[in-house]
C-alpha cells in the first residue's frame, strides 16, 4: 500500500522537501497499519469527487494560504482509530483505519460510524520529521477537530482544546525523538446536541433541518518547522479612506531590536513597505489602492519578515483587499449596506457547507471551489455561511473570487422563542462561547471577503445580545455586526434581519440600521437519483418538477426587486444546495444538478443590481393603519365578488382580520370561523397601470377578485405580507374610479389572518 501523500508543491509555496528515506519509512509506517486495503465507505449518496479521494492524496493543498511558509509537511491520510466508552483514558489496541481529515461518521473517512456522548474517539499516528529540519521548533497543526481533544507526542501530553471550529497549534519540539518515528495519539470527545457547546446543526437523531454530527478531525492536519524566534500570527486592517493597510505581527521568542519588514506587492512591483519594531502596528500606504469587490476582487500580495539586524530570521507570504463595508444612507436617506463607499445589493443563498461523503468536508479542494465558482456563475455576490466555520481555503476562494461573506457563529446550547427574553447561560456555557467566539474571529478577521459577523440565528442559544454585540463592535470595528437573524431582534448592532418563508418580504425601514432579509425562498425539488433517501424529503415548499421550481423561484425575484427600492440592502435565499433530506436547494446534495438552468438565474439574478423600480400605493393594507371593510363569515351566495353586488347589510370594521398570535398579523377585527369574505372600494386615479400587484397576508387558503375578475388564487399561508402578481384579466378590468375588491379566506388550522392591498411597479426614473 502506498503511503499517505504529504502533498504536491502549493501554487502559493515556492519550495517543499522531504528526502527518500521519509518516504520509505512511512510507506512502512502505513502499511502496518493493516493488510487490508483501504476504502471509502458507500454513503447513501456520493459525489462526483469521491472517486479522487485515496490516503494518497486526501486535501494536499496548503491549508493556510494567508500565511504561508515554503516547508509543511500535511499528516493527512491514514491514521489508526478507536472508539471507547467516554471514561476510558487510554486504548491498547485499535479498530482499524480512518482517512483523516475526514470525520468518522462520514463515507470517506472509510468507517461512517457514530460516536456520541458516551463514546470516545481515538486516533493514532506515526511520522518522521524531515532531517533538514533539525534545530528548528516543529510546530503540530490543527484545522478543526470537535470538539474536546487531547493531544499525545510520543506518549508525553502535549495539550488540550475545546472548540469545533478554530484551528489550535501545539509546539511538540521537546517530545520529539530525533532521528526516529515520532507518533501522535489523540483522544477526542463530543457531547453533539446533549451539551451546550457550539455544535451547529449537529444532531445525534437527524430530521429536518437538523443533521448528522461530525465528531474529531475534520481538517487538516500539519506540522511546520519555524525558527526560534517566528511569526505567530497576521491582523490585516484595510483603510481605503486613508489609503493604508494597518498590519499588526504576533511574534514568538522574539527579541528586543528584533524588526519587522513588510512590503505589499503588485505582481513584481512593491507598492508599500513598511518596517517598525516588533509589536507595533505597521502602515503600509496604498497609493492609488485598487479596491477589492465582487466585480473586480483585486488582492494585492504581502511579504512579512522577521529581522534581527540585516538577518531574515523568519519570513511567511500572504495577501490582502483594499476594500470598506459600511452603513450610509442613499439618495433617498435610507440606510444601506455600503461597500467601498457605494450601495451594492448583496444577493447570495444560505450556504450550509455540508457534503453528503464527507459530512463537515469537502472530498476535495476543486469540491470546495465549485460551490463558489457556482454561485459566481448564476451571478450571486455574497453567501451567508451558516452556523458553521470553513476551513481556511474557502475564505481564500471566496476573496480570490469576489464572494462577500456573512459568517454566522455557530450555535449551542437551547433556543428560545420570538416573544421570550434572552437565554440565561450557565457561565460554563457562555465562557465557552465566547471563547470559540473570539478564536474564529481571530482566525478569519484579515479575509477581505468577510464583511458582517453573526453571533446569533433564530434564538438559537441566544443570551446577552446587546454585550455580546457590544464585544464583537469593539473587538473588529472594521465590520459589521448583525445581532440576530430571523426573529429575535433586539434593536442592537448594524441591521435589522427578517426571515420569510417562502417570502420575499423586508422589516420595517429604521433610521439608524439596514434592512436585510437574512433567509427566505426555501423552494424544494427532490431529484430522484440524487437525494440522501429515497422518499420522504421536504422543502418549505414543494414543487413536482424543474419547470415549475423555475417559474416559482423568477416570481420570487421579480416581488424580491422592489423591496431594494424600498430599503432593503440584502437577501438571502435557501439554499446552496440540498442537505440530508432537506431539498431545498439551487445544487442537488451531490452538486450533480443546478435545478434551474444557470443562465436562467444569472439573468434573474442580474436583474436585482439594475436600478429597483418605483412601487406606487394604490390601497394600502392594513399593517400601519386600518383599512375599513364590509365583511361577514356567512356564506353570502352568488356574486358576492361582483361590483354591483349589495354588501350593505354586511358588517363593517377594520383590517386585518384574525386572530392574536398568527405570526405577522396585525389583528383590528377578531375572526375566529372557519370562512370570511369582505369587501373594499379602491378609488383609482387612471387605469394605466404598469405592473399591478397585490400584498398579501393569508392564513390559509384566499381568493382576491377585482371587479368581478379573480386576481389571486393562494393556497396555504404565510407569515407576513408578500407580493403577489395580479392575473391577467383581474389587470384589465381595472378602471378609473372606483374599484372594488373582494376576498374570501378559509381557516383550516392554526392561526387565521386576512388583509390585502394592492400597489403599482413601475420603471425606475431616468
């Protein structure tokens, strides 16, 4: 059996060693292991990637691209495995082979077995450090593992970390052996959904959209050498307002005098440099700064070195974007999400960055990019990534190719609802969230491509909003903080975030933050052939085949356009791609099929960055002020819907009508039967009308008539007012003067609301 491949040469690494005699001895190494060859195990669904996947070769790219040195050695590939009760503290034997960096219930690492709370996890390897680093510190790495790891170097305790998503470095020079096989145990444990630590959407019993747990190493893992005294860690602040990039140099073993020199690059041309004692803050100045955007994701090159007189004592290469995300008003005065200074829709769906074979990771660097160059071809400029940290390369796709980044915190710990206060946390579990916290905004805060930070989603362990948002402020000023997505707004941070489903719809403008709509659409499609089981997969809505998912999604983004004109500054659609047996997305789970055709989207989608259009209020609905109606809940017989029809012993009142408690309802007339039907005159000033459209809130199934003609057939409900276009003919029997509008809405279960009004969409003025 061949051995585990450390790797082939980086395009960002100018050099990489490791001498015949290594390669031997871990080709021994590995095929001790077991006689048995290794092979991925057969998931319920597998990508086109998989088949690339070997111990050869598992994630060879350098894991670190904003820091890179030239020699690495990637200690990815075939380790031992074992899993133990929780309280046994060491394993004499093992079980057999896992493919790290592959998590042990996923496919590809080749076991696809559960662990849980009551089990451990244990793993083993051996390597040998190259000859020609000898003298040097060897530094051991971690991408992620999840959650509760130990760490052994030849049977000597080197360290332990708590947290599922920040990588974590040991120093193990002083338990090296020199010149021999050096091994590495590791013991890890995972409460998943029974502790309160960040987890995610990790569950032990997967439904919904709730998923199967990762437990252990789910990135790479890697070890460097670096010189006494080294460079520890990067902080890039960009300042496009006074044409500087402020760089900030963690050092380790450094000494007094010791200097550092940085120089920012344009291919081959320095166009900064800067040098300064070690500690202090270096500003690099950018004449002419070519700022980085999704249009043109321009990132300039960053040499950083560490001297002491004229001696290079250590050196990593890196990069930047000169870019600015900010608040700012717009012509108009409202507030919006503004990028280097100019409004820019952000568009992009809720990437959830979950893979039918590898669960937590993608089976291979080119995976992990055609999600994004996916998402850049249908003409998305943003992605929100959801409840979960990447390795380090998709933030640097992510900046090489122009995707704006929202990044939520993964989430731990119990929910609350949308009318209860925040969480009270043990100081154990709110320690440890912040804590993880601060190490993944540590770990990611130089990307350019990441512009909003998300601590909490949906009340989903949501507890001291306004600190924690405080905190997050004054950590990274230089982005922006959304307090809560979905329902649980506290009034705190830089935007108000509304979830709809299917939508689209916009929270009320404010004075002082934006308007964003953090989830809505959800529009499932299962393909068979393609889904994690066979039968019994769900979307928020579900259509039967690709044409109609089609001419739903255009629908949304036609009623999604107006909502820019009116403030809303961003949009996030459900999903990047099916996950588990949830089908709600733009990729199948296996990324074999784009359910709608990509030009199809790109044109929908480019659409949303023209001018919005102007939305005239033709009968406003009852959500600020109430609109009078005639109503009754008796059948009133045949014609009711007519203009000439006599309502005049109906009741009158004022919308909406329904009961407290249905979600989004503005309740001014109860109605608690089963049927409503009501009645409105709407006086119009001219019938040349451009694109009439009615708003609407239905809980559940409703009919609009205008002036005899149905307008709107709408089953089901939803959970606040939508924007729905008017049938044709309903169009054309609008005139001047009055009009009237006739509703019939049936109650079927749970909450009932009814109220309509109706607007004209017209063209953006010159």
């Amino acid at each position: 059996m061949s051995p585990p491949d450390i790797g082939p040469r980086s395009p960002l690494m100018t050099k990489f060693r490791i001498p015949f005699l290594v390669s031997f001895v871990l080709a021994l190494a590995a095929a001790a292991l077991s006689a048995e060859p290794w092979r991925a195990a057969q998931g319920p669904l597998m990508t086109r990637w998989a088949k690339d996947v070997s111990p050869d070769n598992p994630l060879a790219e350098y894991p670190r691209p904003q820091m890179v040195r030239e020699d690495w050695q990637n200690l990815n590939g075939l380790w031992q495995y074992a899993i133990r009760p929780a309280d046994q503290d060491k394993v004499e034997t093992f079980d057999g082979q896992i493919l790290v960096p592959f998590a042990v219930e996923s496919a590809l690492s080749g076991v696809m077995k559960p662990v849980g709370p009551d089990n451990r996890l244990w793993y083993r390897r051996q390597f040998t450090v190259p000859a020609d680093w000898q003298g040097q510190r060897i530094l051991l790495h971690f991408g992620a593992v999840d959650w509760d790891a130990t760490v052994w170097v030849n049977g000597r305790e080197i360290g332990s970390h708590r947290g599922g998503y920040d990588p974590f470095t040991f120093d193990i020079t002083k338990a090296l052996k020199p010149g021999q096989l050096q091994e590495i145990v590791l013991s890890v444990w995972d409460p998943v959904d029974q502790g309160t630590q960040p987890r995610g959407k990790q569950v032990l019993e997967p439904r919904g959209i709730w998923y199967t747990s990762v437990t252990g190493i789910w990135q790479t893992v890697w070890i460097e050498p670096v010189p006494e005294a080294s460079i520890g860690r990067l902080q890039i602040v960009p300042d496009i307002d006074r044409s500087v990039v402020e760089l900030t140099v963690e050092t380790s073993g450094a000494k007094s005098g010791d200097t550092i020199v940085a120089k920012a690059k344009q291919g081959e041309k320095t166009v900064a440099d800067a040098r300064g004692a070690v500690g202090a803050p270096l500003r690099l100045e950018i004449g002419g700064a070519k700022l980085w955007s999704p249009a043109d994701p321009f990132l300039y090159d960053l040499e950083v070195v560490l001297q002491r007189g004229d001696a290079v004592i250590d050196q990593v290469a890196s990069y930047f974007g000169m870019r600015k995300i900010a608040l700012g008003k717009d012509a108009a005065g409202l507030v919006r999400l503004m990028l280097n200074d100019q409004f820019v829709f952000q568009y992009g769906p809720l990437d959830q960055g979950w893979w039918p074979d590898g669960l937590y990771t993608a089976p291979t660097d080119e995976a992990l990019r055609y999600d994004l160059e996916t998402l850049k071809r249908i003409g998305c400029n943003m992605l929100r990534k959801h409840v979960k940290v990447e390795p380090d390369r998709l933030y640097y796709w992510c900046d090489k190719l122009g995707l704006l980044v929202w990044q939520d915190m993964p989430n731990g710990d119990r929910g609350i609802r949308a009318d209860q206060p925040d969480l009270k946390r043990s100081e154990e579990s709110a320690a440890q969230f912040e804590a993880e916290l601060k190490n993944v905004i540590d770990a990611l805060r130089s990307h350019p491509s990441i512009v909003m930070w998300i601590p909490f989603n949906e009340g989903w362990g949501q507890y001291d909003t306004e600190r924690i948002v405080a905190w997050i402020k004054g950590y990274d000023p230089t982005r922006l903080v959304n307090n809560a997505s979905g329902w649980t707004d506290r009034g705190v941070g830089d935007v108000l975030d509304l979830h709809r489903y299917p939508g689209p719809a916009r929270p009320a403008v404010e004075a002082d933050r934006a308007i964003v709509l953090g989830e809505f659409g959800g529009l499932g499609l299962p393909l068979a052939g393609h889904t994690w089981q066979a039968e019994k997969n769900w979307g928020y809505r579900s259509f039967d085949d690709r044409e109609a998912l089609t001419a739903a999604y255009i629908g949304l983004m036609r009623r999604l356009h107006p909502l820019i004109g009116e403030g809303l500054s961003a949009a996030v659609y459900t999903q990047t791609t099916d996950v588990e047996i949830e089908v709600n997305g733009l990729l199948t789970y296996d990324r074999a099929v784009l359910k709608i055709d990509a030009e199809t989207l790109a044109e929908a989608h480019r659409r949303l960055y023209l001018p919005p259009p102007i939305v005239k209020t033709l009968a406003p609905t009852s959500q600020h002020s109430g609109q009078m109606y005639r109503y009754t809940t008796e059948h009133p017989g045949e014609g009711w819907e007519q203009p000439d029809f006599d309502d005049s012993a109906w009741k009158r009142g004022p919308g909406g009508f329904g009961t407290d408690g249905t979600p989004g309802a503005v309740v001014r007339t109860e109605w608690k039967t089963g049927e409503i039907w009501l009645r409105r005159t709407v006086t119009l000033d001219s019938a040349e009308l451009h694109e009439p459209a009615l708003i609407v809130h239905h809980d559940e199934d409703a009919e609009v008539y205008m002036n005899g003609q149905r307008a709107l057939s709408a089953s089901g409900y939803t959970t606040g007012y939508e924007t729905f276009s008017v049938a044709q003919d309903a169009a054309g029997a609008l005139r001047r003067g009055a009009n009237v509008i006739a509703i019939h809405c049936r109650q079927t279960q749970g909450g009932q609301y009814i109220d309509v009004g109706l607007v004209d969409t017209l063209p953006p003025q010159e």
